[in-house]
C-alpha cells in the first residue's frame, strides 16, 4: 500500500515536503526523474515503404516494474501518433516481433501496407538490422 509502483521500495522512507501533504501518491518523485523519455520517432526507409520506430523510455532500470511502467506510459507513444494519418498500421515491437524479423523475411511485414507502418516499443530497441534491408 505504501510501496512505490515503479521501484517497489516503501514511499514514505524519507519524508520531504514533496511528499508531506500528499494523500495519492504512488511513485517517488525521483523515479519519474530517473526515466528517460523519448520525444522523437525514427524513419527507415525500406525499398518503396518506410518504418516509423518510436520508443517511449530510452532505457529503464533493472529494478523498475516494467508493467507498471507499460500500463501508465506506453499510451503516451499511442497518444502522439494517433491523431496523425501518415502510418497505416501499427505493431507493437515485443519478443514475438523480434523473433519474426530475425527468423523470417523482414519484406513479409513491409510489404503488408503502401503507407508506412508505425513500429513502436516500451524500451529502445536495437532496429540497425532494417536499416540494411
């Protein structure tokens, strides 16, 4: 109850005055610090088609929650790119995704749509390997 949701450590460890008057609180204030955001997409051209990368943390800590962090952050990459009718499809970049790209013909997936396709993540992931398609 009095946990931390991103680091799990006890909330009210150290009482400041940022935390002394506040009855919601449910992460520490240096646990939003400490993630680093991404506030800008990536675009790799393939043959006729382009991928649009974006990732919403740069990199998280071993010990953060990482469903915590999916449930209350990755909205965020889905809210700054809904609005814009460049991209036709969206996938969500996980293990299933990475292990189709490696296993099978990448041009399957790119080929599936004329406009780009938006490829998005909770962590920066290491997409160099389209870039040499």
């Amino acid at each position: 109850m009095y946990e931390c949701k991103i680091c799990g450590k006890n909330l009210y460890n150290n009482i400041t005055f940022y935390n002394m008057f506040r009855t919601n609180l449910v992460v520490h204030n240096e646990c939003i610090k400490n993630l680093n955001f991404n506030h800008e997409d990536e675009s790799i051209p393939i043959e006729s088609n382009i991928i649009i990368y974006d990732y919403v943390f740069k990199q998280i800590r071993d010990d953060y929650n990482e469903e915590y962090l999916w449930c209350n952050y990755f909205c965020e990459v889905i809210k700054k790119h809904i609005y814009n009718k460049y991209w036709s499809m969206l996938i969500i970049y996980d293990e299933s995704v990475t292990n189709f790209l490696s296993n099978e013909n990448p041009y399957l997936l790119v080929n599936l749509s004329n406009k780009p396709i938006l490829l998005i993540s909770l962590i920066e992931k290491d997409v160099s390997y389209l870039e040499r398609l």
